[in-house]
C-alpha cells in the first residue's frame, strides 16, 4: 500500500497543478455576468467537454459499481447508464428553448419566480440547493472514501484537501475556470476509464475467464432481464433523470454554450459518453462478486459495496496501478465539485437584487465568492459523516423526480399556474416520501405520533414512480381551471445581472399582481 503522507502529497501537486490552470485561463475575468455564466464563450469541443466532465464525478467510479454489485448486476448498470444519458437528450430539446424564452437569464430558480411566482420559486429553491449540494457531499464522501481505502489516508485531510483546492480556483475564476477545467479533465480522464475497464479485464484473465467467475459467484448478474435489476434500473434512471433537470449546472451551461446549435450537438455527443462510461464503471461492480468476497449490507459494518472498483482494481492491478487510479477518481470529483461549488453560488447571487439594495457588480461578485466557501466548508463537514454515496444521492433525487414536471413544464404550457406547479411538487414529495426506503427518512417519520401505522411498505420503483406520476397528475388537473401566463413576459422581466434595464436597477422585474394571483391559487 502506497504510505499515507506520499499520497497525500501526490494529490496536493496533482490538484494544485488543476487549480493554477484554472486561475491562469480566468484571469480575465471582469464581471458578475462572465463569473457566474461565461456566456456564449464556450465553442462546440468547449461545450461538449464540460457537459462530459460535468457528469463525470468520482461518483462513476463507485455508485454504479455499487449498483452493479448490489442492487441488481448488468440490469441495474444498464439502467444507471440509460438515466445518466435522459437527461442530456432532455437538455438538447431544453436548452434552445430556455435561451428563447429567457435570452438574459442565469438561473432555474430566477425563471421560477418569473413564471409561478414566489411560492413556487421558494420550492424550487429549496429543492435546486438541497440536490447539488448532497451532490457535492456525496463526491467528498467517494473521493475521501476511495483514498482512505487504496492509501489509508485519513477521510477528513482527502476531503479538506480537494475542497480547499478545488475552491481556490472556483471562487477566483468561476465558471470560466471550471470550464477550462473541464475541457482538460475530459482529454484525460475519457480515455483513461475505458483503458482501465480493458486492462482490468485483461488483467483478471480475459473476457471468458471473467464471465466463468461472476456466473459461478450469481449467474443473476450478468442476466439483463433479472427482475431485481430490471426494477432497480427502472427507477434510477427515473431518480437521475429528474434530479439532472433541477441542477443549475446545466441551466449555466445552457448559456455558456456559443449557440443553439453547439448546445444541442454538446448534449447529444455526452449522451453517448455518459451511456458508456457509466455502462464501463458499472460492470466493476458486477466483475467484483465474481472475485472478491463482498460485504454486501449497506448497514453492516464491514460495507464495501461502495468501494466495489476499487475492491476489485486490487484484485487486478498493483498497489501502484490502483493509486495512480485514485488519483484519476481526484480529477473526476475535482470536475464535478468546481460545477456544483459555481452553481450553487450563481443559484443564490443570482436573487441578491431582490434582497439587497441595488447591488452593483464588485458586490455580487464578492459575494458569489463567499458564498462558494460557505458552501465548500459545509459539505466538507457533512462528507465526513457520510458512507453511501448512493444512498446520499437518492434521497435528492427524490425532491428532483417531484419538481421536474412541474417545473418545465411551464416552458411550453401557457396554462400551467404557481398554484398548480406547486401543488403538484408537494403531492409528488409526499408520496415519494411515503414509499422511500431509506432509513433517516423512515425512523424521522415513524417517530411522528400515529404516523407509524399508516406509512405504507417502502419501495424505491413506488417511491420514484409514484412521485413522477402524482406531481404530473395534480400539476394537469390545475391546467383548466388556470388563465393563461404570457410566454412572452419571461424575456421582458429577466434581465442581466447590472444593466440598465426598463426597471432601472438591473434587478428581475415582476408582475406582482399576476404573482399576487399565483399565490392565490394556494
């Protein structure tokens, strides 16, 4: 095993060579705007790799693995790969229409509140912040867990490591720094996960010798209609898909990207990745029954499942390999923390017109700042407590599966109100929470008095599909009784962050009377 303290300090010169990319390439930076949006400054190889590098966080090296491993084999592997793709063919059709409706906007929650109103924008909100940063957490919760694992290292001094670091370059250069990152980390980090997935096979004795261990260890696994797997992969696809369509990330991407047509092309062409890279990462998991003897119980103390790549990797590869891999895990979690530490700030900076006094830009843009170290400190702390990534990642993308529909649907339906948007989330939740397996959200709600005996057998495909259906449901049996909403309105009342506009102020003009209705609804 690699000593603790010379792998503590490869990832120091590895991340601070990242981090002093990132701050030479975005020395220009000269404004809020460029800050948080970078827009139209990404061209089509730009914006294609930043929507790979994006998605492609630590968490591919362990959930679907773990996936693969626990919940279901080849099935489950293909229906993670199947939802990582939903959401980018989702945003080749989203994306241009965003930039129609809203040409000047930065944020999800900003067209929220310009479409539905501020009670929907509050739900929005809570759910948009709440998912990427148990995101972030979860890829200091891998990265930390995958360190500790290959070198011994200890998990707060990896998570302290990366977070600090990757802030560094974050907070000084924003989304252009991560962008330019981004493009980097795709160029090495594509390739070097389909070599690895080769060589492990090649190492492990071939592709028969492989198929002959993990059919004696279950055949199940490798049966792409094994009904255990079926269903995990039913409603993780559905979990991913609707968590992808809440995350800023993209909404900033969408006006990062130089035109219509880049983006479309840009989302299509990491479809394609995102599928196979996921589908490689996730037969690790799979491979790992066939070889190594697994702590399978998320609850047990002995767990591994999580870590299943890397259990495997030692089988295959020598310490020195394995290392050099984790350090490959250091830039996946660096390219996906830079996205979640800048879009957190640019959810929150982009609302301060409302809240602050005609802030001009030197004040937004500190305060963007700060708020990326707010949020860096914050999920360090809880990355430290946490052990499933998965687990971690399910739970937000409950809120997601319950927001979606609502959400967007208002880019195309003139009759879709806040009341009814927001009736159909809080249904959607409801139910999800009713039926989610997991045990804080099922020991808080047991604890509430007669609650306990009226919670039905949880059941994650009910759970997800039932928050699905529900939010679409309520948010449809609004739609007749509403009056129509100007699509036209959202250009004219988003406007860019410090120009002078027909509000005077730079700020996000509304109607308060339409909105005064919105409320109504409730």
């Amino acid at each position: 095993m690699i000593a603790p303290t010379t792998a503590l300090a490869t990832a120091a010169l590895v991340l601070g060579a990242l981090a002093a990319l990132g701050v030479y390439y975005s020395r220009e930076v000269d404004s809020v705007e460029d800050y948080l949006l970078a827009r139209g400054s990404a061209d089509g190889p730009r914006t294609t790799a930043t929507l790979v590098a994006s998605v492609m966080g630590v968490w591919i090296l362990l959930s679907p693995a773990e996936a693969g491993a626990v919940f279901g084999g080849l099935s489950a592997v293909l229906g993670y790969a199947v939802g990582e793709a939903l959401p980018m063919l989702a945003y080749a059709r989203l994306g241009p229409r965003i930039r129609e409706l809203v040409p000047a906007g930065h944020s999800l929650t900003e067209y929220a509140l310009a479409r539905y109103g501020p009670a929907m924008y509050v739900f929005v909100l809570v759910v948009s912040v709440f998912y990427m940063f148990v995101f972030l957490a979860a890829e200091l919760t891998g990265i930390a867990s995958a360190m500790s694992f290959v070198a011994g290292v200890p998990r707060w001094q990896t998570a302290v490591l990366v977070g600090g670091v990757v802030l560094a370059y974050t907070a000084y250069g924003g989304l252009r720094a991560s962008i330019v990152t981004d493009t980097v980390q795709t160029v090495l980090l594509v390739p070097l996960v389909l070599l690895t997935g080769v060589g492990a096979v090649a190492a492990l004795g071939g592709p028969t010798a492989v198929h002959s261990h993990v059919v004696a260890a279950d055949p199940t696994l490798l049966d792409p209609t094994f009904l255990t797997g079926l269903r995990f992969g039913v409603w993780v696809a559905v979990a991913i898909l609707g968590a992808e369509l809440v995350n800023q990330s993209w909404w900033q991407r969408v006006y990062a990207a130089s035109d219509p047509a880049t983006l479309r092309r840009g989302f299509h062409i990491a479809a394609v990745v995102n599928f196979l890279l996921v589908l490689v990462a996730g037969l690790f998991g799979v491979l790992a029954r066939g070889y190594v003897d697994l702590t399978l119980d998320p609850a047990a103390a002995g767990y591994d499942g999580s870590v299943a790549f890397f259990v495997l990797l030692q089988e295959a590869f020598p310490d020195l390999l394995v290392f050099a891999v984790a350090l490959l895990a250091l830039l996946l979690v660096s390219s996906s923390a830079d996205t979640l530490f800048n879009a957190l700030a640019s959810l929150v900076t982009a609302d301060l017109p409302r809240v602050l006094s005609d802030p001009d830009d030197r004040t937004l843009t500190v305060a963007a700042r700060l708020l990326t170290v707010v949020v860096a400190v914050a999920a360090v702390s809880v990355s430290l407590r946490a052990r499933s990534v998965l687990q971690l990642f399910l739970l937000a993308d409950l809120f997601g599966v319950a927001t979606m529909v609502p959400l967007l649907s208002g880019l195309y339906l003139e009759r879709v109100r806040g009341g009814g948007a927001l009736a159909g989330g809080v249904a959607g939740l409801a139910v999800g929470v009713a039926w989610f397996p997991n045990a804080l959200v099922r020991g808080t709600l047991t604890a509430v008095p007669g609650l306990a005996g009226l919670l039905p057998t949880p059941d994650f495909l009910v759970a997800f599909l039932g928050a699905l259906a529900v939010s679409t449901a309520v948010t449809a049996a609004g739609v007749p009784f509403a009056d129509r909403f100007d699509l036209d309105r959202l250009d004219r009342d988003v406007r860019r962050l410090g120009a002078n506009d027909a509000t005077g102020d730079g700020e996000l003009a509304t109607d308060g009377g339409d909105h005064q209705t919105d409320g109504g609804e409730l």
